[in-house]
C-alpha cells in the first residue's frame, strides 16, 4: 500500500490517505480510538491485528475515524498518549500471539495540528497465530473489512497453503542451484527471496528498478561489486536480468533476486599463487567473497525499497563446481581445501530487517566456518573493513 519502507512512512503519506479517499479493505483498517487496557479490549486489539496477519498483511491505523458505510477514511483524530501506547501494544502482542509475528513494527506519526497516530505495520506471515491472552486461544482472519473467528476448515486450508508457498521456495532455489552446477562453471552464487513470494512485484519496465539493478551503490574503490556501467537490464522470462563476461543478477516478478559471479582466475576472482599457498592452489580471493555479497545486498535492499516489499527475507551464499578450491583463514596464513562434493550449500537465512552489513557478516561466516574456520575476514564489530 505505501510504496516505501516502513521507516519512512511519514505524515504526508498518512495524511495522503484522506485527500485519496482511501477505504477500508483486507490490508487496511483504520481504528478511531485506542485499544483500552481491561481484558476485552485486549482482546479485541489482538483480534484486530493478528486477523490481519492470518490473511494478507496490511496495516492498521490507530487516530483515523472513517465513515461507517464505506469505510473510507474521514478524519485523524489525535491518540493523546501515542508513544506509551505503542509501547503497550507492542508488548502485549509479544506476550499474548502465539506464535510471535516476525516483522510486526510500530511506530507514532505526527501529523497535522500535532495530531499522533499510531501505525501498526503487519507482515503476511507463513505462520498462523493463535490469541493466546488469559485461556482465549482462537484464530481470527480478517475478510475484506470485517473479520471472524477462523473455522477448522479455514485453519487447516491455511496451513496446507503456507506449507505450499514454503515448498515453492525450497523448490525455486533448488532448481537454481542445479542449474548452475549442471552447466559446470566454477561460480558463487548468492540468493535472497521473500519468505512467501509474491505474484508479481514490479512491471519489467519499471525504469527505477532497472536502474537500481544496474547499478545501486556500495562498491568501494578498486574493489568487487555487483554494479554494472555498460550494460543494461533486458526482460527475460523470469523477470529482469542484467550480466556481462563474469557476472549476472537476475530479479524475478515474484522478488527472488540472484546474482551469479564466474569464479574465473584470468578475471583476478582466483589466486594461484599467494605466501602460503601450494603450487597451483586455487584460493578464492576473501575480498571477492565478502564485497560481491555485501553489494549484492546493497543491491536487494534497494530493490525492495522501490516495490514496496519490507517483510522478512532469506537469503543464501553457495559456491558450486569448487572441489579442490580452498579460502584462505582470516589472517591469510593458511588455506583450507574442499573436498566433500562440487558443491558448498549454506541453508538460507532467514532476517527480519534487511541491514546489509549484518547479513553479509552472517552468510560469510557461515561459509568460511564450512571450511573450518572460526569467521571470515574483512569485518570488525559488525563492520566492514578493509584495512
């Protein structure tokens, strides 16, 4: 609905929804008054927003008053105690939805006239979640602007769709990762995929999300990324795909994002011959692995900002056709080979907010602790660094 992430949403856009004529629907409430604190409005506050989660996601908006036979927003009226009061909600929904919504944010937006809402961001989940305050345990889900205690064959249906959207995206990056390997280069191949993709999330000729597939920033002098200056975005089956000799990033309609590095030495990705290395070795360059992952998030990030996407993600760092390639320890003393298959599949990791530093930190660890090492190099305290 809001075309930006959460963070940003301010009061233009919230004020925007009343000179729109914005109505109520699936993924839209709007509430005139707070929640109060005796057990029924507690109750119904998690019915509200977990009704949300049990279908689409949406939001919800606290100061709004609509009118009562179209649901289209009329008025803000001002939430007096906005910030304690998000406080409040924030953590009775922790303590009383089971299991917890992953993503679910809140915030207080100052509008006009110094009049606060409250806006309660409420991401589609894989999960179902059960109301759990003081013995209730139901399920609710909203329908278009009404919502009702879910049915067992409502439940049920559910969780068989969940579970389908779930295989899909097992199923999806299986089928990369074998089409990569069968085509028999030598590759890193890094992924990041919404946790229930969408249909469709952009139009191919977007013109913005070309140019931030082409080029999105956070390369560092001198260094490896993931921006390209001669080459542009052309529609493909999947989606949109830019490459040249080496490299390729592919967005696909429903959000899945790949890019594939060719680990080529005439490119300088390999190195045969370092301090401490046998004869001949093929040690892949640390600073290749870690800046082609951090700028490949860079890169998602901004894509998802553009299509309006700000819900959970996982995302994967596979090296394929590599036996008998080695990374070198942090330090660069030694150099560990692999040997257990052609393929180094790290399981997709699953984050919350997408904070590139964070994330990059996290793949590459895991896949310099594949080859035996504690971490890889090139971060301190969570940062980059290159020094």
């Amino acid at each position: 609905m809001f075309n930006k992430s959460f963070s940003e949403i301010n009061s233009s856009d919230i004020e925007g929804l009343l000179t729109s004529g914005a109505s109520e629907h699936s993924n839209l409430e709007f509430k005139k008054q707070i929640w109060g604190t005796a057990d029924e409005e507690v109750r119904e506050m998690l019915r509200d927003i977990s009704s949300i989660a049990n279908a689409y996601g949406g939001y919800l908006i606290v100061g709004i008053d609509e009118e009562d036979d179209t649901g289209k927003a009329k008025e803000i009226i001002n939430v007096s105690n906005a910030e304690q009061d998000r406080d409040r909600i924030l953590a009775s929904c922790m303590a009383n939805l089971h299991p917890r919504i992953i993503g679910l944010d809140i915030k207080m937006v100052e509008c006009k006239d110094n009049k606060k809402v409250i806006l309660i961001k409420i991401p589609d989940s894989l999960n179902l979640h059960q109301i759990t305050f003081k013995g209730l345990y139901q399920f609710w889900k909203r329908h278009d602007r009404q919502k009702s205690r879910m049915t067992y064959e409502e439940i049920k249906d559910t969780i068989l769709k969940n579970n389908l959207a779930s295989s899909q995206n097992i199923s999806l990056l299986k089928e990369r990762k074998s089409l990569m390997n069968g085509r028999g280069r030598s590759v890193l191949m890094l992924t990041a995929q919404p946790i229930k993709p969408e249909a469709e999330l952009f139009k191919v000729g977007n013109e913005k999300v070309r140019d931030i597939i082409r080029k999105s920033g956070g390369e560092r002098r001198g260094g490896w990324h993931l921006n390209f200056n001669s080459s542009r975005p052309l529609p493909s089956i999947n989606g949109l795909i830019i490459n040249d000799t080496i490299r390729k990033v592919e967005f696909f309609r429903n959000g899945y994002t790949e890019a594939v590095i060719e680990l080529k030495e005439d490119y300088g990705y390999l190195l045969k011959d370092i301090a401490s290395a046998t004869e001949g070795l093929k040690v892949i360059r640390s600073h290749a692995l870690v800046e082609f992952t951090y700028t490949f998030l860079i890169k998602v990030q901004a894509l998802m900002k553009e299509v309006g996407y700000d819900a959970p993600m996982s995302f994967s760092i596979n090296l394929i056709n590599i036996n008998g390639f080695a990374l070198s320890e942090p330090e660069g003393r030694s150099e560990s080979i692999w040997s257990d298959g052609s393929q180094v599949i790290i399981e997709p990791l699953t984050f919350e907010f997408l904070l590139p530093e964070i994330i990059a930190k996290e793949l590459c660890d895991r896949l310099w602790q594949a080859f035996g090492f504690e971490e890889s190099p090139h971060f301190k305290l969570g940062k980059l660094d290159f020094t």
